[in-house]
C-alpha cells in the first residue's frame, strides 16, 4: 500500500497512524473497555468492543413458590417465603449456579418486603391470613425477631439495607387497600415519612433509602402501571415511565441503573418475557428472558442480576435465570 491518507496529513507516505479522535491503529487487540474502537493491522480488521447483554439458565431452587422475593447478588442471592399450596417460611441460598436451603423465616407468608444481602437481609411485612407488621433479620444462618412496622401491608415496593430500608406503598388491607404510604427502617425500629404520588400495590422497587426507585404496580381494580417515582430520603418525584403497564414485577439496581423483569401484563398467561433497564433519567428495552413469569424473586445490580422462582399462567417456576454484560470485541462491517 502507498500514498498518503487523508487523515495523516505531514506523515510518511504509506503509514497508517491514528487519526485524532479517531480509531487507534495497532497490531494486536487492546484491553477490553466498551466503546474502543482499533484498526488491527495484523489481521485488516476495523474492531469495536461491544457491551453484550444476554440471559441464561441458572440452577432450579430447591422449592417452586410464588409472590416471593428475592435480594443479594447474583453470585450470592437470596430468596424468602412466598406462596406453594399455602404460605411458606422458605428461605433458599444462591450461589451463582446452584440453590440450597436455608432456615426458615419465623412466620410464614407471601409477599413480604425485602431488603440487604445473603448475609445480612431483612424480611418484613406480608400477608399470613391477614397483613402482617413482623420484620425479621437474617445473618447468613439464622432468622430472628426485628421492629415491626408500623402498618402490615403486602406485595409493596423496598430495598436498601438491614439497617437503612425503606418500603413503600403495598395493599394494606383485606380487601385491597391502594397504599401510598413510606417507612423506614434503622436497624431497630421503623419510622413513618412523606407519602409516595400515586398509592399502590403489587409494586416493586430498588435502590438505597436516600435514593430509591418504585417501580409500576396496581393502582386500582384490576388496572396496571406504567409510572415510577424516585426517593431521595425525603420526598418522593416522578420518573420516567415503563413502556409497557405491569404489575408484580420485579426490579434490582439502583436508582440511576436498575432493571425490571417480567411481570403481569394481564396477557392470557399474565405475564410476560420482557425486561427493561432505567439510567436514572429513562427506561429502555433490554433482552427478554426466555420465558415470561410474575411474582418471582430478584437481585443483583442492574446489569448483573438473578430472576428465579415466579407463576406463568397456573404453573408455579423453581427455574432460574441469570442476566449478565460482557465485553466482547466485534469487526466492523459495512452491513
């Protein structure tokens, strides 16, 4: 090859140096960072590394429930009671690959409010024959007795730590009460603040108590929603809304990177395989899970995160699914 590229303007005709601002030009691939772009002059290829986002099969629990919940990460999740034949204390343990069994929660139900990691956790709230008010905390082996909230309520929106938790909204009565209500929870005792927007239920949420993110949810009848709103420790503002209307979703992230997975659509089976990621500001599509489900369990971040267990149609799921981004190097072509 000779004569001058453009972009070389004063170099030695026939070299090939990189442009500014442009692609790197060199002879073997760089270390992966998402966004570099290189010309490989060892093999004539244009490259680009790319984030690729995918799910894949994880390992089946131990136990198929229902309206349970989940927290921790992916290597080191967590899941809590939720709904067989009847309520459960079921606790299980993930590792990244494969369940197993921990203590049992010291009171059965479904949908409970959830917050912290695999070995410092806490459960609390949920529905036995009515709502209850029990929170309890969790150090890796053993379930004991925490503060109560101050209202029972069922299948409401939380997260954060076993000392700094929040939760919000939820249905607080026996016959579907639409909960706009916020409390949180210092390690002892839990302490009601300022409503959220729009009272619901059957909502989810993620994030820290000074930066938290409530998810969709019911806000009344057999209605669903597509809003969100964010926390700031205080007060409660909207955000940006999801693209499509669901209920019993589930969320894991933070604030300003979550994503929401699955839930009831109100489609025949209820539910539905698709995923969405928020950047703190918008929600945008993400790769579907291989199958739909609602009411299931959740954690990790937004981009690396576990969804097991859950309902499609009338079949209770054990299954689990792991979502994670590499960064893989691609060749640029013109098609």
């Amino acid at each position: 090859m000779s004569g001058i590229v453009g972009d070389n303007t004063d170099r030695q005709s026939g070299v090939i140096a990189e442009a500014a601002g442009g692609a790197e030009v060199r002879s073997d691939d760089p270390s992966a960072s998402a966004g570099t772009v290189w010309f490989n002059t060892t093999s004539g290829v244009l490259k680009v590394y790319r984030n690729i986002a995918a799910w894949a099969a994880g390992g089946t629990a131990t136990q198929a429930r229902v309206q349970t919940r989940g927290t921790g990460t992916l290597s080191a999740g967590l899941t809590m009671s939720g709904n067989t034949t009847g309520r459960v204390a079921t606790s299980e343990e993930y590792d990244g690959s494969s369940w197993t069994a921990g203590n049992s929660l010291l009171v059965a139900r479904l949908g409970v409010g959830r917050a912290g990691t695999q070995t410092a956790a806490l459960a609390h709230g949920g529905q036995t024959t009515s709502n209850v008010t029990n929170t309890e905390e969790y150090d890796g082996t053993c379930w004991t007795a925490g503060g109560a909230l101050n209202r029972g309520k069922h299948h409401g929106g939380d997260d954060g730590t076993q000392t700094a938790a929040w939760t919000a909204g939820g249905d607080a009565s026996a016959t579907a009460e639409y909960n706009n209500t916020t409390e949180e929870y210092n390690g002892a005792s839990w302490t009601t603040t300022n409503n959220i927007l729009t009272a619901r239920n059957s909502t989810d949420g993620c994030g820290i108590q000074t930066a938290g993110l409530l998810v969709a949810g019911n806000p009344s009848g057999a209605s669903r929603m597509v809003g969100c709103e964010e926390y700031d420790g205080n007060s409660w503002t909207a955000g940006g809304n999801i693209a499509t209307a669901v209920h019993t979703s589930r969320t894991a992230g933070t604030q300003s990177s979550a994503m929401l997975t699955c839930g009831d659509d109100g489609s025949a089976d209820y539910s539905l395989p698709d995923c969405s990621s928020y950047n703190g500001t918008s929600w945008s599509s993400a790769s579907s899970m291989s199958g739909p489900r609602y009411g299931h369990a959740a954690g990790g971040t937004g981009t690396t995160l576990f969804a097991a267990l859950g309902q499609t149609s009338s079949t209770k799921l054990a299954t689990t699914e792991e979502h994670t981004e590499t960064v893989t190097a691609r060749t640029v072509t013109d098609s």
